[in-house]
C-alpha cells in the first residue's frame, strides 16, 4: 500500500508541472471504421508475433479500449503499436489510461520532426487495475538534465538516422509508438497483454487552421430562400423599407393577434469550432414590450458532428422601440463543436423588428483553460440549511488538464453580501477522482461549522483556484441557515402567497417554494383538444407529499393564444375530466387563462371560453376557486362579462410599487361600475431586473408585498423561482435576473432575495394587512396582525437613512430582521426601540395587545450625527454619534471579521466610534451595527476604498472646438504618496444617423495636450487637480477617457467614463418669463446648441425620398439651459415644417413634441436611476408627463408641479417655442452648483400626419433609456 500511495505521489508531481493548452486529439477513438494504430513485431530481434485489435468491454467503464497482445515463444524481443500525431498539432503533453498487469515499467517511443526516436523507460504504478498516466513531453525534454529534471525516468535513450550524439528533441511529435517487451514479462509466460484507453494528445496549433464564419446580409431573395427555413405568419420576409446597408434587410411584423403563435427564421448550418466567437449586427424594432420577456431574440445553436445540440446561446434580446443600432455578443462554443445555425424569432411580442448585415466569426483560436468548471453543493435544497444541520459544502472541479499540486488547493471565503469577510480564508485540498465526460474530476468536503455562521442571515461561499497560468479560477454559491418555514403550521389556503415559474414541471421549483414557505403551488396540466383527453398533472403527488396545494391553469389559455381547436366542448369536458382526475390530490385553485392580448373579437373569443371553463368547474365542485385571466385592468372584459366567470381577478405587473396599487384601484372602479366586486390576486408580480444589484430587488420584493396588501389584495406571487442551467451559462441574463434562486449549473442556491422572500412570507404568514403611514421625513410603515395579536412592521425610507424612536406601547420584546436576513432580539424601553430606516427594508415581528402604528415617531437615542464617511483600506475612519438619555458607556460596536472598534472623545452627548478597516478585505462596504442595552440598535454601512483615487470632469472652454477634462487626485490614505497617472482618449463614439453605435471601437481624432502622464506626490488627505484640454472635439461626439494610478506599493487602479458636449450652463440672476416667447435678454446669455446636421436625425420609417430629411427647415433646433439655486430652465426652439397633436397623456412621445432623458448620476459608475420627461402639445393642450424617476418622491404621471410653455413662434409659424422649468427637487439626488455635471438628452420627436416617423437628437439614448450617450451639462457661475 505504501509503495502505491508512493507512485500516486509520483504522478501528482508529474502533473504539477502541467500547463494548460488550448487544442488537442484523441489518438483513439473506438467507433472508428479503420483502426489508426499500426502493429510491429521488432524485426530485429527475430520471433515474435502478436496483433494490435479493439478490445470492446476493456475499458475502466465497460467501453472499448486497445489492446496490444505479444507472443515471445518463439523468441523476438518487443511489439509495438504506433500512432501518427494529426499534423497540426505540436503535442506538449500525453496523457492516457494504462492497464499492464504486474508492470512497474513502460516504455515508449517518440518520433520528432527530424524523425529521431526518443526512447524513453518511465515507472507506473504496479497494479492489475487501470491507471492514470500523464507524461508532460514538453516539460521533460525543456527539464532533462537541470535539477528540475522529473525523476521517474528509469532510462531514457535516442537515435537518428545521422549520428549525432547531441541529438535534441526537435519537435513537434511525429509518431508516438508503445512497446510490450518480452523482459516485461514473467520468465515462464512468454505471452502477455496491455490495455490504453483515452489516449489523448494536448498542445497548440502548429498550423492555423481557419475556423467558421458565416455572413448573411439579406440581399439576395434566392439564397435566402435556400438558406433559410420561415417558421410562421410575419417572419422572414426581405424588405426594401430603409435597411441598415445595402437595398434590402429581414423583416418581421405581425399583430397582437398573432403573439402567441411561432415567428420564427433559422439558417442553415455553419462551420463552428471549439472557442471564441462573435455575433454582430444591427437591428432596428417597434415592439410591444410589457416586460422583457416580450421580445425578439437571436440565438447561436452549437452542434457536435452527429448533429447533436450541445449549447443554444443567447446573441440577442431586444424589446420596445429602437432604431437601427449595431450590436455585438463574444460567446465561448462548447467542446465538440463541429457545425452551428442562427435562430432569430419573436416571442410572444408583436409589432416589427428588423436585422442586418448578421455575421458570425471565429477567432481562429481556443481560450486556453485548466478549469472547466467549480460546482459547488449541498445536501440542503437550495442551499438553506436548517439550524441543526451541519454546513457542508461538497466542491467538485472539472478540469481539461491534471492539476498541478499547488492547483490542487482552493482558497475558501465566506463573506456577507457587502463582501466582507466571516472569519479568516481556509485553504481546501482536493482529491484527483476518475475521469468523466474527458474531463479530470476533483473533488473535497468543505465544513464550515466553526465559522457558526448566523442563523437566518445571507452568505457567500467564494472558491478561487490561483493556477499555474498565472490566472485564478473563481466560483461562489450562496446558502444560510434558516428554520422551517412558519407557514407549514397553517393551512395552505391560510397563507396569502401563491408560486408560480418558468416551467411549472421542474421538480427543485416544489422543493424551494415550500423550503420558501409557500404553501400554493402552480404545477402544469394539461389534456388533449379532442378526445381521450388525457388529463395530466405533473407533479400533483409531489405537492401532496409536500402538505401544499396546487394551483393549475385551465386550456382556455390555448385559445387567448389562437389554438381553436379547444372548442367549448373539449374545454368543458377536459375540464370535468382534468378535476374527475385530480381535484382529489391537493386542488386549490385553477387559473382560467394567462395574459391575453388581442382586440375586441378576440376579447370575445376568450370570455366564451372562460366561461366553458367556469361552468365545468363550478359543476364539478362549486366550492373549487377560480381565478380569473391575468389581464390589465381592461374594460372590453367587462363589457363582455368576463366578471361573471371567475371568482378572483387577476393580473401581472413589473412596474414600481406605485404602479401596482394604481392597478389595484383601476379594477376596484371597474368592478364597482360593473357591479363585479370580488378579491383580487396578482398570480405574478415582479421586477426587470436584469444588471441590478440584488440589494435593489430584494428590497423591491418587501415594498411590493407590503404595498399589494395594503392597496387590498388578497394573495400574491412573486416572480420566479427558478430555472435549469444544467451548462452553467445564463447567470446574469434577463431571464436568471428574475429568478430568487442561483440556478447555474441546476445546484440551486440562494440570492439575497430568496432571503428577502423567506421572511416576508413567513412574517406575514397568516396576518392580515391593518394599518399603514407615512411619517415626517418620508418614514413608511406597515402593519400586519394576526388573531392573537401577532404583528409584523414593514419599514423603510426611500432616499437617505435615519435613526428614528418607534414607540411600541405595551410590547415585551420585538424582533428586528434586515434584508438580509440577519436579526436581533429588541427589548423596548420607554415604550420605544432605536432603529434605523433606510431603502433597505426592515421587518419588525413583535405581540402587542391593542396593535396599531404609534401616531408620530420619537427622538432616537442613539444617532449618527454626520454621514458616514468613506474607510479606506488599512486606515481608520470615526463615526461621530450623538447621544440621547444614554451613555457612551453603555455603547456596543458589532464589526465585520477583521474590522476594529473603539469608542472614544465622549462628551455629554455625543460620542466618536474610531473603526478600523483590514488592508487585505475585498469588502466593498463594512455594515456596522451600534447598539445600547436591549433597546437600541442602528446600522451604519460605511463604504470601503483604495488608498488613492482619481475623478474625471469635464468643463467648458472658453474656445470652441475644445473642452477641458479636469483630473482629480486624491491621497485617501494615512501617509504620504507618490502616485503615477496617464490619462489617454481610448475611443470616441460619433453621432451618425441620429444614433451611437457604442459596439464599435473608432480611434479618436480629439487629442489630450501634453503632458498627459505624470507623477504627483500628495500628503495625506491631499488633492491634486489637473486640467488637461481635449482638443479637436466635435459637439456631439462622446469621447471615452480611460484613467490608470499607480500607487507607491505598485497596486494599479483603472477607471473610464464618457465625456461630451462640454456645454456651459450659465447661472442666471433673473428667471425668464416662462411664456414660450423666449425673446428675453436672459436667454441671450445661454449657450445655443444648434441641432442642424443631418447625422442628428434617425428616420424609423421610410416610405419614399420625400420624408428625409432635407434641411434644417424640415426639422432642427436650438437648445439653450440656464439654472438657478431653484431651477434647470430649458429653452428650446423647434423648427418643423409640418406639426401634429394628435395624441394625449402618456402617448404625447409619439407625436411632435420633446423627450428628455437626465442623468443625475453622470459622474458616478453607479447608476440607481434617471429621469425621462416628455413634452407637447396634445388634445388636452401642452402637457408634461413623466416616464421615469430616480427618486421615488416624484410621482409617475401627468406632471402638475412645473412650470412651462409650449407656444408657436411669433415671427414663424413653423417654429414651436418650449420653456420649461424643472426644479432641482425633480432632479434628486443631484445638487446644483458651480462644477456640477449633469447628464441630458433631448429627443425631438417628429410626426407629420401619420405617426412619429422620425426624431432629431441633442445627444441621444432617449428611446433606449441608456444614460451614457447623454450629453455633459456643466453648471457655471459667470
């Protein structure tokens, strides 16, 4: 044992000193016609005979292998079996697997590029079993003779055909030959046998092979027919209506009718290959977009060379409205790729969409790998231990090549979701398993018990491999430690939420809803449109098991989707059938339908078939509930007495929280009107959330529960749980954006949300909604009871935080839950807890006699006198607290791992909290928590930063054709610095055709002047400013400024940002007048932009020459802006030559009129929201309306509270005069003053007579809401 523990060793050395490569061959592959392997007895020594053959149940897994069979009885000294290596490729390493039976010896040959035979004897492992051998040729030969020579050589000889005794190995490999000896075997059997199996040979390119590429520019109808299959009314025809290039581009369009049928094109196949590759073009849509799952998409299909789909890959989703933009997706295709096809569709969507000049590229090259993949698991579903339960982590690696030792060791943190760390990093070492799927497999148990992470509270787990290459391979999961749901203890129909998802017949989708709590569950059924209808249920036995009712949805959907052939015969007898088979297996519910769309003939389509549905049921059991179709609030429904066919209405709402009470109160007027009045669920609310942080959407899950049942909704799902991604790739796409659940890899594990989700429903559980404020300082509360008086507060603050006194009359003990998840145990005082109240949602759970919100909140006790201020990395940062009835020595501090603490510069009230933050954390933010006694507690999150930092700015210059790009240093550490900075233009984004096309990279004409690098030493705390003029600038080009620091250890840091416009913004003494005149000398002082090129206009639609855009007189303007400690005063002149008002409300955009996109986050990387205004003249006269907000304050909707004007020019009818005045109170979180940078953009939309056709750009991204293609306003004094 010792000996084969020894040669284990031997052979994980051998691999350390493995590199990864990018290609490779398998040198035998069992099913081939023509086996590749020669047979050679050794002519030289004469006697011997034997064969080479397939030995079809050999292998370690039962599969063929070959076996090299020799005879010696005759006398000779060795066969062989050899292999030509494929010519392309110069082999580094040999690896296969070897059975020789009571061998501690093999030897093989390797012929090189000058046809040299290396002879070469090295040990294995002495077994009858199979074994693992790795021989890194390039290693041994760049090694043979140094120290690092590998030493498991037993001998090692060579010779050419010149002789020549300092023969090198000359690569690369042209033949590799495997020998049986006959000393290799016993005395008395001179016959014997040796098995190879996975015989594989790694290494790189010796020559580029051209890889595949396919390009389809639409142009010709006869080849696209030949190399195109049309699925469905609408796709793909070709159009000649304004494509991107050339006369022609493939269209889409269809109506709402048709929105649930397929519209779909698919190419013929293409040669791919393993590696990168790259989809690119342009596309152009005017799709109705409700949520983003209304789309059209492009997708790459991978094949293996049986045609065999390995991957699909998402290149494109688009949604809404756009005009022609390029776009451009790098994808990776799987291992075996031999061929691919395109497929473009609609989903669910109507309307148009078009593309062009579509490519696909290869790079020619593999991405060289060592890891394949890090899967990390528990035995908890979904990653949520019970409290009881042991946290162990089971961490598999798949790897393309050995790992070396080193790489066999992982580094194991656990961090909260700010990243900071839970105790020290823990390295975890692997053990080498067998081969599977071609793929080297490693695997190790990580128990994290002593960490005793907090119950209830969200964790990461984060593994990273530091490889050989040089790169580290990283992978996380998240899990906590939560107790069975509350909700078990209830009846499901008692719990107010429902679980609904993508596929309702993924089994894990049961196991975590109910882990979640929920106890109504959908599932999919089905039956057949004629008989036998064959009713199914999937997965009713699994509900059962699980104490939860299921919700199931009725096949009148097929007929909201156009599918006739459920007539109201097979609706009411698959129906009777359906509930005859099922209702007694945990029935709770059926939905009629789902999301119709349609006009008034389908409208009546659909309510005659809910009403089929409804009668079967309520013939069957009238007791059984049915909820009605998930429509908006709809009145053509109503007018067709779909009211009288359900018992719950229904509805789907993405929007904000705002968005679904005013959905809520819409149905409650129309069933009022209708006489209609019964409860109403939202069977599926949720949020786009595709690019959020995660804080952001769990926070909005709380908002959005609290605010459904306040506005008096009855149960609630919310939206999704989650999906299969048994390949690992579709984390971070639109689709696993909606999910609560981590799905890579189909090992389901937690996002903060989850935790979110887990506490509101447990919380709420069987409470009823009972009272809600709003407070001073725009504090809201919500308050939840249930019979025996237990009581649920839902709080929060939409902007900013604040530390408040909730006075809790009569209440023992409360327990206080963050969003996440973690908790306290509050013993109130004075009738009051000290809390802070923030946008991160917090749950109160306590039991009060006579429950109600307090009238008004008290002073804290504890506070935080000034904001927070930023830590930087191995410094200190002070918290100055202020003290109310409290002592500072009765102050706690609750620092993350690593973090220090100390009180200090007490003072009657008020109080200093020195922290002290670890050079090494990865933290981007420190949550702090302070506490007094049992009945104060406030958290403070102070964020983390590097030791020195830089902001880019740009101003105006007082010469035209250039702007000035201010750069900021800054010393934020403790000592002094010397810090290396280079400033360079990296790219520039010039506006063409109305639009940015940011997927291309087009070297800049604007020129930085010298010098542009520098070096600059700073004391502690010190700033720098630079000013460096960007010349050569045109006006509404945005020019990318990429910014590299050097601090004085080495530690480099990088930043970019876009800068454009450099458009002054003068202070004004005098407001102007406001009447739409625009004649005062006060707007004579404005900047004038004039919008006069052509490259400022995008035409969506293009019927003949005459709706081009000719001159400035058929459409253009002049933007003026001044500002005041009130206000941002927009002036704008617009000159059009044909004026429509046709529309009114929300619909002004899509007329003449204005569109105004404002980022009030422009010089920050972050950005949490935006402002979309719109303006015109409609059928109620000017208007303002408000599409979007970054600050929840400012209400959605007809804008009533600024002031503008909208009136035709004096001396010119064909010019129409806006002025409006946005407060800076409409902007938030922006604060004006001199310096300030804000982002803005104006869209002047263009109708003449038949619907916007075309808009006109002060800047752009408007219609796309992309913030970064605005333009910079820099507010100035003079």
């Amino acid at each position: 044992m010792r000996v084969q523990k020894m040669f284990l060793l031997i052979f994980v050395m051998m691999a350390a000193s493995c590199v990864s490569y990018s290609d490779e061959a398998q040198l035998f592959m069992p099913g081939e016609k023509k086996l590749s392997w020669g047979f050679g007895n050794g002519p030289e020594f004469k006697g011997a005979t034997g064969k080479v053959s397939v030995d079809e149940t050999a292998s370690k897994e039962g599969k063929p292998a070959l076996r090299l069979d020799a005879d010696f009885t005759a006398g000779g000294g060795y066969v062989q079996t050899s292999r030509k290596i494929p010519a392309e490729l110069d082999v580094k390493n040999l690896s296969f697997m070897l059975k020789f039976p009571g061998n501690e010896i093999l030897k093989i040959r390797l012929i090189d590029n000058a046809d040299t035979c290396h002879q070469i004897e090295f040990k294995i492992r002495k077994t009858d079993d199979w074994q693992l051998v790795n021989f890194p040729i390039d290693d041994f030969f760049t090694k043979m003779g140094t120290p690092e020579a590998l030493d498991i050589i037993a001998k090692y000889q060579a010779w050419g055909k010149e002789k020549d005794k300092s023969i090198k190995w000359k690569g690369p490999l042209k033949d590799v030959i495997f020998l049986l000896t006959k000393s290799a075997l016993p005395t008395d059997k001179p016959v014997g046998s040796l098995w190879l199996s996975e015989v594989k040979a790694e290494g790189v390119k010796a020559v580029l092979v051209e890889k595949g590429a396919f390009m389809e520019d639409f142009e010709n109808s006869a080849n696209f027919a030949k190399k195109w299959e049309v699925k469905g009314a609408g796709a793909g025809t070709l159009s000649k209506n304004s494509p991107y290039k050339g006369a022609s581009c493939l269209h889409f369009e269809r109506g709402v009718d048709k929105g649930n049928e397929e519209c779909s094109v698919t190419s013929a196949l293409f040669e791919a290959k393993e590696g990168e590759c790259e989809v690119s073009g342009a596309v152009r849509s005017a799709l109705e977009s409700p949520d983003n799952s209304y789309q059209g998409a492009i997708f790459v299909e991978f094949m293996n060379n049986s045609g065999k789909v390995l991957e699909k890959k998402e290149a494109l989703i688009q949604t809404g409205s756009s005009p022609w933009t390029t776009f451009k997706k790098t994808l990776q295709a799987p291992a075996d790729t031999d061929k691919a096809r395109m497929n473009i569709s609609l989903r669910k969507t109507w309307g148009s969409m078009d593309i062009d000049e579509l490519a696909f590229t290869s790079s020619g090259k593999s991405v060289p790998k060592t890891i394949e993949s890090v899967k990390i698991s528990s035995d908890a579903p979904g990653n949520l231990f019970l409290p009881e339960a042991r946290v162990i982590f089971h961490v598999v690696v798949e790897a393309v090549k050995l790992l070396g030792e080193k790489e066999e060791i992982a580094i194991c943190t656990v961090k909260d979701y700010w990243g900071s760390e839970l105790g020290a990093s823990v390295s975890l070492k692997f053990n080498k398993e067998s081969m599977k799927d071609k793929k080297f497999v490693y695997k190790a148990d990580l128990d994290l018990g002593s960490l005793n992470p907090e119950i209830g509270k969200y964790y990461e787990l984060h593994v990273r491999f530091p490889l050989d290459t040089g790169v580290e391979y990283k992978e996380f999961s998240g899990f906590a430690r939560l107790p069975e749901a509350v909700t078990k203890k209830y009846k499901p129909e008692e719990i107010p939420f429902l679980s609904r998802n993508w596929d309702n017949r993924v089994k894990e989708y049961y196991t975590l809803s109910d882990r979640l709590g929920i106890r109504l569950i959908g599932l999919w059924g089905n039956w057949n449109a004629e008989p036998p209808y064959k009713p199914v249920a999937n997965n009713a036995e699994l509900c059962q098991q699980l104490g939860a009712k299921w919700v199931v949805m009725s096949r009148a959907c097929n007929v909201e989707r156009g599918k006739l052939e459920y007539t109201d015969k097979s609706l009411r007898e698959g129906m009777k059938e359906f509930l005859e088979s099922f209702a007694d297996k945990g029935i709770g519910y059926v939905c009629i339908g789902n999301e119709p769309h349609g006009g008034i003939e389908q409208v009546k389509l659909n309510v005659a078939a809910y009403k089929a549905i409804y009668e079967a049921i309520k013939a069957f059991d009238k007791d059984i509930p049915a909820i009605s179709t998930a429509v908006e609030p709809n009145e053509n429904y109503f007018k067709e007495g779909y009211q009288n066919y359900l018992d719950i209405y229904d509805f789907h709402v993405y929007g904000s929280y705002e968005t679904i009470r005013k959905t809520i109160r819409e149905y409650k007027e129309l069933m009022k009107k209708y006489n209609a009045v019964k409860p109403i669920y939202s069977t599926e609310i949720g949020l786009n959330s595709q690019g959020m942080p995660r804080l952001a959407v769990a926070s909005d899950l709380v908002k959005k529960v609290a605010s459904f049942f306040a506005e008096g909704g009855g149960k609630i799902s919310w939206f999704g749980i989650n999906y299969p991604d048994p390949k690992g790739g579709a984390r971070g796409t639109f689709g696993d954006a909606h999910n609560v659940f981590d799905c890579k890899y189909s090992l389901y594990n937690p996002k903060l949300d989850a935790i979110a989700y887990y506490n509101m429903v447990n919380a709420i559980c069987v409470k009823k909604f009972a009272q809600e404020k709003k407070y001073d300082g725009d504090v809201f509360a919500f308050l939840f009871k249930d019979d025996d008086n237990n009581c649920l507060q839902v709080l929060w603050k939409d902007k900013d935080r604040a530390d408040i006194m909730l006075p809790l009359p009569g209440v023992a003990s409360a327990k206080i839950i963050y969003i996440d998840g973690s908790s306290s145990e509050l013993v109130p005082e004075n009738s009051g807890i000290t809390v802070t109240v923030s946008h991160e949602t917090v749950l109160l759970l306590y039991k009060q006699d006579k429950p109600a919100l307090a009238d008004k909140l008290g002073a804290p006790s504890l506070s935080l006198a000034s904001p927070a201020s930023t830590i930087v990395k191995g410094g200190s940062a002070t918290l100055a607290l202020k003290l109310e009835k409290i002592a500072a020595d009765s102050l706690k501090a609750e620092v993350p791992a690593s973090w220090a603490a100390k009180f200090a510069d007490a003072s009657g009230s008020t109080v200093n909290c020195v922290l002290g933050a670890p050079r090494d954390t990865e933290a981007r933010e420190g949550r702090i928590i302070l506490s007094s006694g049992k009945s104060v507690e406030i958290t403070v999150p102070v964020k983390i930063s590097s030791r020195v930092s830089a902001t880019v700015s740009p101003m105006p210059s007082k010469d035209k054709g250039n702007g000035i790009v201010s750069l900021s240093l800054r010393n934020n550490g403790s000592a002094k610095e010397t810090v290396s900075w280079k400033m360079e233009v990296r790219s520039e984004f010039p506006m063409k055709d109305g639009k940015y096309d940011m997927g291309a990279v087009i070297a800049s004409g604007a020129v930085l002047s010298s010098p542009s690098e520098g070096q600059e030493t700073l004391e502690k705390g010190a700033e720098k400013k630079i000013d460096l003029v960007l010349g050569k600038i045109e006006p509404f080009t945005l020019y990318r400024i990429k910014t590299t620091l050097k601090d004085s250890e080495g530690n480099i840091i990088e930043q970019e940002r876009l800068v454009s416009g450099f458009v002054p913004v003068r202070k004004t003494d005098k407001a102007p007048a406001l009447d739409g005149k625009m004649d005062e000398g006060v707007w004579g002082r404005a900047e004038s932009t004039k919008v006069i090129d052509k490259n400022n206009y995008c035409l969506f639609k293009k019927i003949d020459k005459s709706n081009e855009w000719d001159n400035p007189e058929d459409l253009s303007a002049d933007v003026r802006f001044l500002w005041d400690d009130k206000n941002l005063y927009i002036g704008i002149k617009v000159t059009d030559d044909v004026m429509s008002f046709v529309n009114e409300d929300g619909a002004i955009w899509n007329q003449d009129g204005l569109q105004m996109m404002i980022d009030p986050y422009r010089d920050s990387d972050s950005k949490p929201g935006k402002y979309e205004y719109g303006a015109a003249i409609g059928k109620k006269g000017p208007q303002m309306w408000c599409y979007s907000v970054a600050d929840q304050d400012i209400k959605l909707g007809e804008v009533k509270d600024m002031k503008f004007a909208i009136v035709a020019d004096e001396k010119n009818s064909k010019v129409l005069n806006y002025e409006i005045a946005i407060p800076w109170s409409h902007l938030a979180p922006f604060k004006p003053g001199a310096g300030k940078d804000l982002g803005l953009s104006v869209m002047i939309n263009e109708d003449d007579g038949s619907g916007r056709k075309s808009v006109m750009g002060f800047f752009g991204g408007v219609h796309l809401k992309q913030v970064d293609m605005t333009g910079d306003l820099i507010l100035i004094e003079q």
